[in-house]
C-alpha cells in the first residue's frame, strides 16, 4: 500500500470514529459502484449524511473542503443517487458533508467536520 493510500484510509478511520462519536451510526465505507466512491454513508437521526474525506499531513494541496467543489461535488451527488436506489428506504433528509483530517507532524491529529458542505 503506498504512502497516500495509508493516509487516505487512517483519515477514513479517524472521521468514522468522530462521526459515531457524534452520534451517527455508519452505514457504510468505502461503497463502491462503476462510477466511483464514496468514502463514508452515515445516518444521524433522520438524516442520512454523505461524506467526502480529505486527510492531508500538510498546506501543500489546500484545505479539504476546498477540494470538493464542481464536478468532484457534482460526482459525488449523482454516487449518492447510486446508493439511494439500492436502498430504497431513504430518510426524510439528506445532506453533503466533508470531513477534513489534518495530520500534523508532531503527531496530532485534528478535524474539521464541515456539514452541508455542498
């Protein structure tokens, strides 16, 4: 597994952990279809929350939210389409969220959990 590939899946694991710390229940990771991923589905009370997460270990590539904008957004709308018609009981609301892990170099590790993101 390459470097970004680890980061990629602690940062995953991280916002999991803060998402069921914060009351949700996680539905799934990693859901996968032809036309691409999303990396956590979450139910939160009534809503049903998809989420997009960035982990970077630096400022070299932007913050995370600002790296879901346009088509990655626009993308990630139509993957949710994808999973909502293979579970045909949605909840009353849905919502976009993108969960930002920083990992800084001293070994910390923060989030920035931005919901309704798009």
């Amino acid at each position: 597994m390459r470097v970004s590939q680890r980061l990629g899946k602690f940062g995953e694991d991280v916002a999991a952990r803060h998402l069921s710390a914060d009351g949700a229940e996680i539905l799934a990771r990693n859901w996968r279809c032809r036309d691409g991923e999303i990396d956590i589905v979450a139910r939160h009370g009534d809503t049903l929350v998809f989420c997009e997460v960035k982990t970077r270990s630096g400022a070299d590539y932007g913050s995370g939210p600002d790296a879901v904008v346009g088509r990655k957004a626009a993308r990630i709308r139509r993957l949710a389409v994808r999973w909502l018609a293979e579970h045909p009981h949605p909840p009353a609301i849905i919502r976009f969220d993108v969960l930002s892990v920083y990992r800084e170099r001293q070994g910390s590790v923060r989030v920035e959990h931005r919901r309704g993101a798009f």
